[in-house]
C-alpha cells in the first residue's frame, strides 16, 4: 500500500506546468546517472504531493507539490531535464 | 423518563457533538487508517535497527532495539490529524517517551530534526517534543507496529498535523538553528497546528 505508480501518473502533474509531453521528458538522476523518460521512473502519489524516484537507485528524482495556491517543484535529484518540442 | 422515549438518533446526535468538539477545522472523522507513502517501505531487520541521538550533543547515544524495547514504555491514547485532513480519534499507541530518551543525553539546542530510514526528515521545536508530548512508538492497537505505518518505530506527535510524526525513525539531531524538512521545505507548514489549520506556507 505504498501508492506507487508508475511515472505516467506523475507526468499528468507535470503537464500543468510545462508545455510539452512529460511523459516523454528525460530526466538524469544526481544518484546513479542513468537517463530515463519519466514515464519509466516510479511515482508515489498521495494527497500530499508526489514523489518521483530514480528506477534504477530509488533516489528523489522530483517533489511536485500544489497546494495553498501554489505549485512547487523540488528537481535537485535532476541533473538535466530534457522536454522535446513538437 | 423512561429509556423508551429518549430516541436512538438523539443519542447519536449527543455522541457526534462530544466527538466533533475533538476535530479541527477542515478536518473529517476517519474510521480506517490511510498510508501516505513518499517511497519504499523500508524494511530494517531488528538486529541491524537502533535509534540515535546526535548533533549539539555532548556524546551521541545510541539504543539498539533490545535495548529500546527495555526502556520505559507508556500506553498513549491521543487523536491525530494528517494535514490531507482526516483525523482519528482516541488511537491507542505504547513507546517510550522523547523525555526518557532525552534525559539520557546532556544537549544544548533548540530544534530536533527527525530523521528516517529512506531519507525522510521533520523538524520541531525541542520544546515541543518535550514535556509529554512526544513519544518513539513500537506498538499499534496493541499490536507490534506494521511496516506500512511506520514499523518497527515512529516519531508520534500528536498534537501536530501527522507528517510530523516520522515514521521509520531512525533518530534525532539536535540543532541550534531550523531546518525545514522533507514537506516543510515544499510548501508544508514549518509549524503545522491542527487547530490553527498550520498546513501550508503562509498559513
């Protein structure tokens, strides 16, 4: 019961906030290195926020919260985010 | 008057008032106990478990989970509230104290930072994890505490919005100066009163 999804449930939070196909953005993890769409990384969603971690090593990829009007994003477990055009 | 006249939905109607007196604002009554998970349940064999204090510490002191369990344990019965606004009534936990295991350190500081097992920390005032109010607990309804809610051990701070009450909990540092964590430093309140509706930043 630990409300883990895989990263295409994370992607739709994503997509109210950056204009493109998220589920298809790459992310590079800060832990290992590996590069990995996020639809491929495993998300934990509950009503607090989302957590989006690394497939390979766990580690906190993303923190998406929205709440008290404001949309937050923690990205420090990203070295790079890549969102292609089109 | 007779037991006959007094009607089974005026009694329920006196119950909900007594109970609805024990919720905080913005907050429903929940029967079940919801899982809030930011990650893998971790799952630390006991022989390998211990809890730690550190930080502005004279020495670190360290129990291990024999010795834990062999420290003083109390029954606690408190309702609890999550910021995602269920709150529960009369939970019965047993744990030991915050001042059982502080009384064994000598310390100079003015904040805790819990910390846990997959990373997961919380801050708090020292004052306000001392003087009965805070406990590591073991035991849930009577029951060994289930991994999925925070076994073997957890942080319980009831009188907080419930993220505060760390579960898997490794430890605390002691600090002299705060540090917002895992959902204070995105968005939650550093705080978080249930009955000042403490949720998030601003508030």
């Amino acid at each position: 019961m630990e409300h883990k999804l895989d990263g295409n449930a994370a992607a739709g939070n994503l997509q109210a906030i950056f204009p493109f196909e998220m589920t298809l953005a790459q992310v590079t993890c800060t832990g290992c290195g590996t590069t990995n769409v996020i639809g491929a990384t495993a998300a934990y969603m509950h009503g607090m926020g989302t957590i989006v971690r690394c497939p390979r090593c766990d580690n906190v990829l993303i923190r998406i919260v929205h709440a008290g009007g404001r949309h937050l994003l923690d990205m420090r477990g990203v070295r790079v985010l890549q969102m292609k055009e089109g | 008057m007779s037991e006959g006249f007094i009607s089974r939905g005026f009694r329920g109607r006196r119950q909900q008032s007594e109970q609805s007196g024990r919720i905080p604002p913005g907050q429903y009554l929940e029967r079940g106990f919801p899982v809030l998970s930011a990650g893998p349940t971790p799952h630390t064999p006991l022989a390998a478990w211990d809890f730690s204090i550190v930080g502005e510490v004279d020495q670190p002191k360290r129990w291990s989970w024999d010795e834990f369990r062999a420290l003083p344990h109390e029954t606690i019965t408190k309702d609890i509230h999550c910021v995602t606004k269920w709150s529960k009534l009369d939970t019965h936990w047993v744990g030991v104290s915050l001042d059982t295991l502080l009384a064994q350190v000598m310390y100079d500081a003015s904040y805790v930072i819990a910390f846990s097992d997959g990373g997961y920390t919380t801050n708090l005032p020292l004052d306000e994890v001392t003087g009965g109010q805070a406990w590591v607990v073991d035991t849930y309804e009577g029951q060994p505490l289930e991994s999925q809610h925070g076994g073997p051990a957890r942080l319980l701070v009831p009188h907080l919005y419930f993220w505060k009450s760390a579960k898997w909990v490794r430890g605390l540092r002691l600090v002299d100066d705060d540090e917002p964590g895992f959902w204070e430093s995105l968005g939650y309140n550093n705080h978080g009163d249930p009955w000042k509706e403490e949720r998030y930043w601003g508030d």
